[in-house]
C-alpha cells in the first residue's frame, strides 16, 4: 500500500491536468475490473462481486493535487502564478517546484524581508506579489521552456520517518486512491462501483458527472482531512488525530452526512475492532458536497485519513490509519450494500 501511495505522489497532477494520474490508476485496476473514462476525465469502475447488492454503492477518490498555474512571463523571464485549489500562501514562500510537462525547475521566490516596510512585514502574502524563478534572464528564454497555462508542482520528495510516518505531496488524495484501488485488487462481497475523479479542489465537478454515470444509492467519499493535533491547538480545534484511525463526518461545510450511514461506520469499525474517530467540527469540505446533490439525491459518507499540513508540499499520514481506512472500507462495502 505505502509503496503504491509513493508512486501515485510521484505522478504530478493539479486540477485539470490529471490524465497521468489517470493512467497510473488505471495501470493498477485494469486487470480487475471494468471501467470507463469519462468526458471530463474521471475513471469510472465497476468491480463484479460474489452477490448483487440492495443498494449500488460508489466509493470515490480525487485524483487531483493542489498546484499553481501560470499566468503571465515576465520581461525579466520570470513567471506570475495563480493558486489552483486552496493553498495558504504563507507555506509557498521558497519552496521548489517544476513547470509544465517538462517540469522545469524553479522556485517560488519574493522581495527579501529586509527591502519591506517595516509596517507592511506582518501583512498578509498575496500570490500575486510572488513569481517563480526557472533561472532566465528574459522572456523569450523563459517562452522556450514553458507556457502560460502550464500547471505548477511541488517538488517535494516522499519520506518514510518517525513511527509509521510518512510524508509527500499529494497525500490528498492520492492515499485515498490507493486504498480504491486495493479494494478494486481485493474480492468484494458485492457488486460495488468506485470513482477516481478530477477537480476537486476547485469545485468537485468530476466527483458530480461521475456520480450522474453511475447513480449510487449510497456515494462514500474517500479523503483526507485538516489534522490538528499539534502544539499550539486547543484540544477542540485539533478536529482529528493521527493514529486514531480514519475520520467519520458528521458534517462540514459543503454536505451534512446521512445520520444513519455515519452511525454504521462508528459502529462497524467497533464491531470489528477498526480504530476510527468522528470528526470534531464543522471544517472544509469534499466530493460528497457535489455527489450528494447530483441524479436526484445520493446519500452521502464521508470517510477520511487524519493529515497534518494539508494543502501544503509536506502533508503528513500515519501508516497505520491508511491500513485501518482500508479495512473499515472493505466492511462498509458489505454494510452498505445490503443497509435500510
């Protein structure tokens, strides 16, 4: 599992752009299962289980990361950006990144501390004060090797540290879409539908044209979510904890969950001796908030993995939560399928 989540890290892929994440995924389900690619690039899969099922379930995982976009190249030959997906722009000052698909390298540079006002050191940074240095001395250098319109990457490598720790970007969500595609590699007691899909974190259109293909009863989005559990947080601000196991929602700021659905992954997971935790508070968002509104109405479930840093070229798991999503999952494939 850890080794298929670091090669799918590896795969860059910012809103809009996901079609090598695409064909990572399909790499690894292709043998089996069924599957389509939709318009907007979603890869829609059905996996035939041992019965038919009361209620088609559909399990769904983003495969796009947060990124940059370029916006505009600069007389000096440097590059003017654009956010895609939200990103604290504190966290971006510095850091390296690659452009476009010959992924140039450069980093995100500003004006030194030293050359701002004194008064003006704590105001908030703007993208748009910031560029992206590729080594060039003018535009037309910087035209030969990328383009407006190309997307923006974190250069950060994956790392295994600490116990059970491990660290990279794109952890949202390319964790969730390893544990689908395990699920997809393992035997399903039932019928079960999953959905990797793009945009996310601009809006969730893949998730809802994906969730019109295949009309599920029951759409379970399968994330990562804001771990807190730092220095500093008060205890009812931390939301989740690493180490607990995967998070269940009860609502956050975009889809409030199915009460009955929600209370059978709590207690499945104690049923069955999985660790899992409810999420503590109303925050963020995922695919759930355009599944659930999509085809008439979709009952929706949120099932998360506990991330520190989110948003952010160091997005942090523990292993042993990614281990417990994936086999709360492959109980509420049976528990959904057949549920009131």
């Amino acid at each position: 599992m850890i080794r298929l989540i670091e090669n799918l890290c590896a795969v860059n892929g910012v809103s809009g752009d996901e079609q090598d994440v695409a064909a990572a995924v399909i790499e690894q389900i292709r043998d089996y299962c069924e599957y389509e690619v939709t318009p907007l690039g979603d890869v829609v899969a059905f996996k035939k289980g041992a019965k038919r099922p009361r209620n088609r379930v559909m399990f769904d995982a983003h495969m796009d990361e947060v990124g940059f976009i370029v916006t505009y190249i600069t007389e000096e030959g440097f590059l003017r950006f654009a956010t895609v997906g939200g990103i604290d722009n504190r966290v971006i000052q510095g850091k390296p990144v690659v452009v476009g698909k010959s992924k140039v390298y450069g980093i995100i540079s500003s004006k030194p501390v030293h050359l701002i006002d004194r008064d003006h050191r704590d105001d908030p940074i703007k993208a748009a004060d910031l560029l992206i240095d590729i080594g060039c001395r003018s535009r037309e250098k910087a035209e030969g090797l990328v383009g407006v319109g190309d997307r923006v990457y974190f250069d950060s490598p994956f790392v295994r540290f600490g116990n059970g720790f491990i660290k990279s970007k794109a952890l949202d969500d390319r964790a969730g879409c390893a544990v689908l595609i395990k699920m997809i590699q393992s035997s399903l007691e039932y019928d079960t539908y999953f959905s990797f899909t793009t945009r996310e974190e601009v809006g969730g259109m893949g998730a809802q044209t994906a969730a019109y293909t295949v009309k599920p009863d029951i759409a379970v989005a399968v994330e990562t979510t804001t771990a807190a559990d730092i220095g500093g947080v008060a205890p009812e601000k931390r939301v989740c904890f690493l180490g607990k196991g995967p998070v269940v929602s009860f609502m956050d700021k975009g889809t409030i969950y199915d009460k009955r659905l929600y209370q059978l992954a709590l207690d499945t997971a104690k049923e069955y001796g999985i660790k899992a935790q409810p999420k503590l508070g109303v925050f963020g968002g995922n695919n759930a908030g355009s599944m659930h509104q999509a085809a008439g109405g979709i009952r929706p479930v949120g099932i998360s993995m506990p991330c520190r840093y989110l948003h952010t070229p160091s997005c942090v798991l523990q292993v042993a939560d990614i281990t417990a999503t994936y086999d709360l999952l492959m109980k509420l494939s049976e528990a959904y399928a057949v549920c009131d």
